[in-house]
C-alpha cells in the first residue's frame, strides 16, 4: 500500500513548488460527498474540487453519459469536425442563462479561458481596450486572468508586469469598512482620474466572490454598474465559474440581482468533474470576433460536453437549487447557534449552499486568519475538508456537492462544531 509521506516525498522532487497543495492526502477514490485516501481514510469533502463536483463525485447520470461518448469518440478538434452535442449544449445554455435577448456561446476548457475570451470578445465588439475589474476578486491564473485579479500574494507575485488598461476599484465589504457608496465613489473617480469611460470595454465581477471571501455583491452595486455600462457603452461581464449551476440557490447567482450581464463566464460545475468552460452572451457581441479569433484545441472537448448535459439534466431532476437552499440553511443556522461559544466567528454568509464563515479576534479588532486555519487543520484531522479563502485568509468556505446524503451533512456538521471548540479551546 502507498503511503501519503511516501507520494508526498515524491511530490516534493518532481513537481513545481509553485503548485500549491492544501492537503497532503493522496486520493484513492470519491462517491458523492466522500473521498477515501491511499491509506484507506475517508473524508467528507467540504471542498467539491473547488465547487466543481456540485452533483457530487462520480454521479452515476454523468458517468453514464460519459462512457457513452467514450464508445462513440473522444477528440475530432469542433473546428476541424464539429459535432452535434457542442451545438446542442450551446443552445441550451442560450437559453439558461440569465438576459431577455438573443445570445450565443462559444466552448473553452477552463474557467481562465472563459475570463480571457470574455475580454477578447468583449475588446472585439466594442473596439475598446479598457477593462474594470474589483478588489478581492480572482479570474485565473493566466496573464490576463491575474491582472483582472484583485489579489497580489500568491496569484501575481514574482510573475512581472501584468497586462496593461486593466483597472481596479474596491469591492463592496461592511465588515472591511467599504459600502456600497465607497465602491460607486472609487468607480467616478476611475473615471476623472484614470481612463475615460468611452475607453472601456467591459467591467468584469463575480456576483459573489469566491477566493476574495463569499462576499455577495450587492444588489444596488449591480444595477448601478448596470446603469453606468448601458450609459457608456460599456460591457458587463458576469464571472460565474464558482457561483453557478445550482451552488447559490439559482443555476447562476445573476438570477438573485435582477441584472442581465452581456457575457457571462462559467467553468467548474458545469462539467461535474470533466474539464469545459464557456462564455454565453449577447449575439451580436459574441460574433465581434472574426472567424478562427476564438476557440482552442479541446475547447469544448466531447467528453466534456457530454458530461455537461448530465449535469444540467441532474440539476433540473433532482431539484439542486433547492436543495441547495436547504442545506444552505441548515449550515447557516448551525454555525449561528455557535457565536455564542465561538466569538471569533464576525459573520455568517452566503446564498443557497455558497457559505462562509469569518473570523476576527474575539474583540473584533482584526481578522483571525490563524483561528481559520486551525479550524481546518483540526476538521481535516476528524475527517473533514475545508477551504480557507479571502484577502486575509480569514473566512472558511463550505463547498460541499449539493447531492451531500443527509447523514453524511449532519455528520460534517458535527465535525465542524467540534473542530471550532478545539480551535477555542486552544486559544489560538
């Protein structure tokens, strides 16, 4: 049998440091909501592989769909020979994400490449090279995707000059001392200050931020930002990679705003396990590239695709977005009923099943990133994955499959509980 120090070990000669590792369990299979490691531990997975396994590990539905097309063929390139199911996936997309209005969609393999050709088509449809992004808030790894990012350590440390006439304002936190008001402020002064409106091209944002903190955007900051792209000309791009296909409650969290955005972005759950990414939006924006200007290799890989139309079949039959609701609900109420043992904790947050937790000293004076990590050292210790996140690494997020059987939640909630008054207890 491997042993995780073993496969740790030989980690540590082969692969690039920068490659950052939360945990130092080797995977040996998952169902679900559990994962069991080389040594034969089991743990519950708070995590979903970052909110993508959202109908759970290995569904049977995608699994099926999978090995269906796996019979039929894996790779033709869709520009080279195209294939049916890319154009059915594409229409149904059209039609589920949020805008009254003709769209079209184009397929990629990662959520960073869903950001990347947002801009470009975004760049290509208006003629202008300006981009406005926020604060805390994290499109990917790639250059553009780290300049649109508004986080320095790690995502663009020691990785030079980012791309330029990317700018950013703050993002809207009252527990960090920003409002809504401050946000709309930074933005007209971007606009005197730094670039001229008739310069921009898009203002890009996650309507809940994942790696910034959970923090959902405002329903006034998104009709203000509504307000001013439609005055300007300017594009509004929605990052949905962490926050659709049923986490917050809604197949996308747009849905919560009443704001249609003109490109949408997803990733992550839309292939419940297998790599496809996407961009959706208005049809005359999205055909402002010219022929051959979008696309890749396996974008839009056939096994991807046909584990997405499992996903979304799952998603509608077994009501995951209610689901997502409840089980929302039920980790809200439970941490709540904790605040008065566990101090630290500053605020409960989150739509449908996209929750968090954050902590402060227990005056709330500063933030607690050392309470957060203690927390997830103990639960992983008990059996439980989480997921630290946030400007200062200060919150907990829950991103558990919204399939979790409901002994397995109950179980991980008690986990929880106890890992807290262990990290209290240790008067960390």
């Amino acid at each position: 049998m491997s042993l995780n120090a073993d496969i740790q070990a030989r980690k540590n000669d082969n692969i690039a440091r920068g490659v950052g590792m939360m945990t130092q369990v080797y995977a040996e299979r998952a169902e679900n909501s559990e994962i069991w490691d080389v040594e034969g531990n089991r743990y519950i997975d708070f995590a979903a592989g970052i909110a993508v396994v959202n109908t759970g590990h290995r569904h049977p539905k995608v699994i099926e769909a999978v090995r269906e097309q796996l019979d039929r063929f894996t790779h033709t390139c869709h520009q080279v020979i195209p294939y049916e199911n890319y154009v059915a996936l594409a229409e149904r997309l059209n039609a589920a994400v949020p805008g009254d209005f003709d769209k079209k969609t184009i397929f990629v393999t990662t959520g960073a490449e869903a950001a990347e050709n947002a801009v470009k088509i975004a760049r290509a449809a208006t003629g202008r090279s300006a981009v406005i992004a926020f604060s805390g808030g994290f499109h990917g790894r790639t250059f553009m995707g780290m300049a649109l990012t508004g986080k320095v350590v790690p995502y663009k440390k020691g990785f030079g000059a980012m791309p330029g006439d990317v700018f950013h304002v703050p993002f809207p936190v009252d527990l960090h001392g920003v409002s809504v008001a401050d946000s709309i402020e930074a933005l007209d002064k971007l606009f005197k200050a730094d670039v001229d409106p008739a310069r921009v091209a898009a203002i890009a944002l996650e309507p809940v931020q994942g790696e910034g903190g959970f923090y959902e955007a405002p329903k006034e900051l998104m009709m203000h930002l509504r307000k001013v792209c439609d005055a300007h000309g300017i594009l509004l791009i929605a990052d949905e990679v962490q926050t659709g296909f049923a986490r917050t409650g809604k197949l996308f969290a747009m849905e919560h705003h009443h704001v249609a955005p003109d490109l949408t972005c997803m990733a992550k759950g839309l292939g419940g396990g297998f790599p496809i990414a996407a961009v959706t939006g208005r049809a005359d924006i999205m055909d402002g590239a010219e022929p051959g200007g979008l696309g890749g290799t396996y974008g839009g890989s056939p096994i991807g695709i046909a584990a997405a139309h499992a996903v979304l079949d799952v998603i509608e039959e077994e009501e995951l977005c209610e689901r997502a609701d409840q089980l929302g609900n039920r980790l809200k109420q439970r941490l709540s009923a904790m605040r008065d043992a566990i101090p630290e904790i500053a605020e409960i947050r989150g739509p449908g099943f996209m929750n968090a937790v954050e902590f402060r000293l227990a005056d709330g004076s500063a933030p607690h990133p050392d309470f957060a990590n203690a927390v997830k050292a103990e639960a992983m210790r008990r059996g439980l994955i989480l997921l630290t996140c946030g400007v200062y690494s200060n919150v907990i997020r829950f991103l558990a499959p919204v399939t979790i059987q409901d002994d397995i939640f109950n179980e991980a909630l008690d986990i929880l509980e106890a890992s807290m008054k262990a990290a209290k207890g240790g008067n960390v």
